[in-house]
C-alpha cells in the first residue's frame, strides 16, 4: 500500500469538510464511477433506522425496514444511473463473520439489486497487502481524487485525506480494480464456493449471534421534514445534483 501513496502529500479533511468535498467531486465522476474498499468488521452507523433495530436486538424489524427502502433506493440509484456514474464496492470479510458484516450483506444485497456492483473478498485473500498493517478504508472518486477515511476506535467517521495526484488516483483505482476482480458477486454476494455467508434472496441470513427477536427495539428516530430518515445528508436549495434520498452518511462518509 505504501506504493501507491509513495511520497504523496494529501490533505486533511475534518468530517464537516470531507461530505462537501465529496459531494461537490461526486457528480462530475462519470464512467470512471465510484469505488469503495470496506476492510474494517464494524462501523458505526449512527441512527439509521434498520442499524438501531439491530442494534437493539430485533433483527427481524432490521430487514424489515431494509425491505422498506426499496422504492427510495430503486429511485436515488435510478438518478446516478442516468447520470452514467457507475458505483463498486469490495467488501473485505473476516472469520468468524460479525454480527455487523451479517447485518451489512443484506443492505448490499438490497443496493446490488439496483445498480451498485459489490464484491465480497474473504481476509485470507488480502493477506499478501498487510503483512505490516491491515488495508486502509479507501473511496476513489473517477480521475478526481482518492480518500483514505479516518475511524474512532469505535467506529464512527473521523473525516480523511484527500489525494489528488493523478498518478496516485490512477493506482488507487487499478488496486480496487484488481480487488474488486478477486472477490465473489453475484446475488449471494458471496465469496468464490462458498454458501455460509448469506443467501441469495434479501433478508434470509441467519439471525446474528446477540439479536433476539424476543427482544424489544429501542425507539427508531422520527423522519426529518424532509421525509429523510435521520443521518442523510440533505441538499442545499440551491444545489441542482440529484438528491441522495435514503443514501445516509455512511454510504459517503465511511
């Protein structure tokens, strides 16, 4: 990893300076689209409503209300297919597989259904690349710039640093490519041979260790006047690029 950052220098960005940044980059990307390395098991997603039901214990109200954006996200991917943006993650996955990771499947499941092309990557397989530490959380925006996002210790989005060098940019994205090339697709969303982590209809994962459906959710957060749940990002009135609808801040920030 340190070649393709050799000798760089970025630019510190602090939460509220890095979702503007983005965002302003986002809609010119193109083609060239946005991909997405997730290493960390685990982020914080603060009070996105299908995350406080897991998080509470009821799982099966979780992907109820995962099944319950379907219609916003077939609408906000249907705007950034029409704005020829194409969008890929690589989702890195540890043994034994975490509750969030379990929880996170069905999102991804759901976000593959209409546009965004995922690819599961077991740990083993990136091995090679963290012989000295683990792979960094790392966004590239087409030819525009590359961000390696900061973390808590507990998960939460510490803002990043940008690189906008070409040639950095241009390495950024061969790695994800090259990645994005190991893992397993398709709608399992699943690692190459293997049935275990999850299935290939939404919402039919097993029940992560710790979330009883016996147990009550905690209350979920009031919709803004926007009709947006909480944690989405809201436009300016004068910003004319397509809404983010139901993308929360996650789905830009980490």
């Amino acid at each position: 990893m340190r070649k393709i950052f050799d000798g760089a220098h970025g630019t510190r960005l602090e939460q509220a300076a890095y979702t503007p940044d983005f965002m302003e980059r986002f809609w010119r990307i193109g083609a060239e689209g946005f991909w997405k390395l997730e290493r960390m098991q685990h982020y914080d997603e603060g009070d996105f409503p299908s995350y406080v039901a897991f998080r509470s214990g009821d799982w099966g109200h979780s992907l109820q209300l995962i099944e319950e954006l379907r219609s916003e996200y077939e609408e906000e991917f249907g705007k950034i297919t029409e704005s020829g943006i194409g969008l890929r993650r690589v989702r890195v996955v540890e043994r034994p597989v975490t509750p969030y990771i379990e929880w996170e499947l069905n999102i991804l499941h759901v976000k593959q259904e209409y546009g965004e092309q995922v690819s599961v990557l077991e740990a083993e397989r990136v091995a090679q690349y963290e012989r000295t530490e683990p792979l960094p959380e790392l966004c590239v925006l087409g030819t525009e710039a590359v961000y390696v996002l900061g973390y808590t210790p507990a998960g939460v989005p510490d803002g990043a640093t940008r690189f906008t060098q070409p040639d950095v940019v241009a390495r950024s994205h061969a790695f994800l490519r090259e990645l994005y090339a190991m893992g397993g697709r398709g709608g399992g969303l699943l690692p190459p041979g293997d049935r275990t982590l999850g299935s290939a209809g939404p919402g039919a994962l097993s029940r992560p260790s710790g979330c009883g459906d016996d147990r009550r959710p905690a209350p979920l957060p009031k919709r803004g006047a926007a009709g947006r749940s909480p944690g989405v990002v809201a436009r300016a009135a004068d910003d004319p690029s397509p809404g983010w609808g139901v993308f929360q801040i996650s789905d830009i920030r980490r």
